[in-house]
C-alpha cells in the first residue's frame, strides 16, 4: 500500500495510476482534515465485489469452505470434455 499527498498524487496523477493497474498497489491518497481516498485497480474492484457477494451469503461461504475442504484431501474428479458442435 502506498500513501502520497493529493498535490503530490495531482502533480504525478499518470505515473500514479500506473502503479494501480501495473503493479496492482493500493494507494490512499491524505488530504486535509483526514478526508482520504483510496484508488484499486478496476480488476481489483471487482474481485473485491464478487468476494463480497461470495462470502455475504452463508449458503454460499459454507459451500465454498466445503469444496476447498474437498479440494485439499483428495476428493476430486477429474472428466474429459466433450466437444458439442453449435449447430
């Protein structure tokens, strides 16, 4: 995570937002009277959405928890893909 000033962030906005989205860094951007911003990536925000809506819901969080509990003792399938033509 990184924090830099908002002149600072307004000066150098460009390289900035590079380090956002190239290096997939978080960055607060401190203004005055504690008024901050933080900027994530687009790519971040939505991960950040969907591992809310996944764990916002017990139903789905429990499902989840139970195929990784599957995943790591072995419990797995493995089945070959069958082509299906679109016409």
């Amino acid at each position: 995570m990184i924090a830099v000033k908002d002149t600072q962030f307004r000066n150098e906005m460009k390289s900035h937002m590079d380090l956002v989205t190239d290096d997939d860094e978080t960055m607060i951007v401190t203004r005055k009277e504690n008024k901050n911003v933080v900027i994530i990536s687009e790519e971040a925000y939505n991960n950040l959405l969907e591992n809310i809506h996944v764990m916002g819901s017990k139903a789905n969080y429990d499902w989840l928890m139970e195929s990784k509990k599957q995943l790591e003792s072995g419990q797995t399938t493995q089945r070959d893909l069958i082509e299906v033509s679109d016409e």
